[in-house]
C-alpha cells in the first residue's frame, strides 16, 4: 500500500475547537504564516524520515483567517525537495481555473525537471468565490447557492486548460481554440510573419500522471474518460465502495483497464491516540475547528443523520459522527488499522492520502501522529514504510 500525507497548511492555532472564535472572526499576519511555513519543512522532513511516500499540499488564497495560506505549491515543493532526500512533493490541488494554463505547465514542467521527478501533479476546480473571482475565474458554491452557471462556466475552463496543458507538454508544437482560450491568438506579429503555434519551455522529462479531485458524478465521468487519476474522499466504507467501483467501470468502459486498487486513492482524516479516549480527547478541537470551516461549503453531506435520512447541506459532525459513520481513522492504532485494512480489503484501497493536519495541532503532536502512524498502526496491516 503506497502511503501519502495531505496537509492543509494551517497556522498555529491554540485556540481551536468549538469555543475559540468563529472562523470568519479569525485573522493572522505574516509570523503566523512564516510558523506555518516552517511547521510544513519540518513535517517533511519527519516524513522523509519515516519513509511516507509523498506530501501532498493545499492551494489557497487570501485566507487572512489562517487555515489554508499555501497559495503556490509549486514554488513550496521545489523548497520542500531541497530540504529532503527521496520524499515526493505533490499539489492537492492546483485550482486550475485560477491559472493560465500555459504557465501551470511550464511552472509543473520545471518543478518535475528540478527535482528530478520527484513532482505530483494534482488538480482541482475550486471551491472559494473569493479565491476564484478575484483571480478570474468562478466557482459554484454555498455563498452562491452552487450556482449550476458558474458550474458550468468554471467545468468549461478546467476542462479547457487541461486540453491545453497536456497539449504543450506532450507535442513539440501546439495550438488550441476553444470557447474560452485561442492560443496562439491569432494575429500576433512575429519577425516578419504571424506565430501560428506554440512551443512550451521547457518539458517533462518523464510521464505525469494527473491526479484530480473526484467529489462529483460529472468529474467522475470526466476524470475516467481522459484517464485522470481520481482522489476520492472517504464517504464510509459503503459509499466509498460505490464511488470507488464506479470509477474502474467508467475508466473500463473508456478502455483503461485498472486492477481493483488502480487510478484512484483514498483521502481520508486520522487522528490516532494510544487508546480511542486519548485520540477523542487529543483530536476533538483540531477535528470540530475543522468542521465548522468547511461546513459553509456542503464538505459534509456524506454524512447521514441517525435514521439514515440526509443531512443538510452545511451539516456539522462531531468526531462521534465521524468514528460511527467511518468517515476519519480516529482511535487506537488497532482501531485505525483495522478500519484502514477494511478500507484495503473491502474496497479495494491501495493508496490512501492521510490527513492529520486538522487546525490546531502542535508541531509536536503532528510528528507523534506521523510517527505512530508509521510504526504502530501501518504495521499491523502489514504495511512498512519506505
């Protein structure tokens, strides 16, 4: 089982938890975002260390309230592969439609040059109108009511850009007209003639793979039909079956045959603690702080109430819902095992992307939940790092 970590990139944040301040209330400066930054190259060093395979990050922008402030991934992973030796360095995700495309390809194209390979390129269409209007683009969400235009608008340009990305890096020259990018625009002089096609500077030395977040039918389709690679988020283990075996049939019915734990990963929280008590009591302020962040945005509709009914769109959990419903690894090694291995033998997992950087959490505890991941609860599934 390949084994990656995803971190969110959150400033220290003592106070978090349900009676800390609202998220909209929150707001840090620049020594809190330099903690954060240094938290982050140590994390990966910790990694590095243990033998994870790769440390994925979080792209966001203008988040004075401090819980994502990674805004170049890229540029962060080019620091972080100078700081290691053999850990790989992804993007969770790059927010394309808040690129231009060509500079996303050149930018992944030297990224993957200057760590020789060690580069994971992963790609998402956002989630956060501030982020996207400012950077023109756009982005249903729950501040929009999931507009289905802006859906649509920001669907269209995703899928435009990545026609455009991997048309630079695969063919020595290339054009592209859509309805949203004409590249080369037409008409542009040129030492005596008019530029008719394009060559990137430079490109991949080696194949990337693409690694797309998958939270809705239509990416789904999509993902599985130009052969991206899907990250999927834990839905329980029934849900996460579903979606999981419904990827390799649409891939399959496209002709990419995938074995059973191919093309797709499983991202899913943990907090483990020596004993179930101890990662409840440890874990419940970084895991509610959490929640109430991303709940305005519908992250929890996965969940079900206790009758089985839905839960409404901007449902919160406590960290009893997530342990009951096998949303997040949260327990005693044995506990988080077992479910992992369930997830493994049940579903098909054979990558999964663990996500321990819930707000609040020390540098100190981030490295105990590294590290007792690592060596008390992988090993017990049979899994050695490195």
């Amino acid at each position: 089982m390949r084994v990656d970590a995803n971190f969110y990139g959150s400033v220290p944040m003592p106070d978090a938890g349900n009676a800390g301040p609202q998220p909209v209330d929150r707001r840090y400066g620049s020594d809190d975002f330099l903690a954060c930054y240094d938290h982050l190259t140590h994390w990966s060093k910790t990694m590095d260390r243990l033998g994870y395979d790769t440390m994925w990050l979080t792209e966001h922008h203008f988040q004075y309230e401090g819980y994502e402030v990674t805004p170049n991934l890229i540029l962060f992973g080019l620091h972080l592969a100078k700081e290691t030796e053999r850990l790989r360095l992804g993007q969770m995700f790059n927010v394309v439609p808040q690129w231009h495309p060509l500079r996303l390809a050149e930018d992944a194209a030297m990224m993957q040059i200057l760590t020789n390979n060690r580069m994971q390129f992963g790609v998402g269409r956002g989630t956060v109108p501030r982020e996207a209007q400012s950077l023109g683009g756009v982005v249903a969400s729950g501040d929009n009511e999931m507009s289905a235009e802006l859906d649509r608008v920001n669907r269209e340009i995703f899928e435009e850009s990545m026609e455009i990305i991997k048309a630079a890096w695969w063919n020595e020259r290339f054009s592209f007209t859509g309805k949203h990018f004409v590249l080369p625009p037409p008409g542009i002089p040129d030492r005596g003639s008019t530029v008719q096609d394009l060559t990137l500077i430079p490109k991949p030395i080696a194949p990337i793979d693409v690694w797309q977040a998958v939270t809705s039918p239509p990416t789904l389709d999509y993902a599985a039909r130009v052969r991206h690679h899907a990250v999927l988020p834990a839905r329980g283990l029934a849900g996460t079956k579903r979606w999981w075996d419904d990827f390799g049939d649409k891939a399959a019915a496209g002709g990419w045959e995938l074995e059973r734990g191919e093309g797709r990963c499983l991202a899913i929280n943990m907090h483990v603690g020596p004993t179930r008590a101890d990662a409840i009591r440890t874990g419940r302020n970084a895991h509610d702080e959490w929640i109430r962040f991303l709940a305005p945005y519908g992250r929890f509709r996965a969940y079900s109430l206790p009758d089985g009914s839905p839960v409404p769109f901007d449902f919160r959990p406590t960290i009893e819902d997530s342990i009951e419903q096998d949303m997040m690894l949260i327990g005693s090694p044995e506990e988080c095992a077992d479910l992992l291995g369930r997830y493994r033998d049940e579903v098909g997992v054979d990558h999964v992307v663990l996500f321990f950087d819930m707000p609040g959490l020390t540098r100190e505890q981030m490295d105990e939940q590294l590290e007792m991941t690592a060596t008390d609860v992988l090993p017990r599934i049979g899994v050695t790092l490195g």
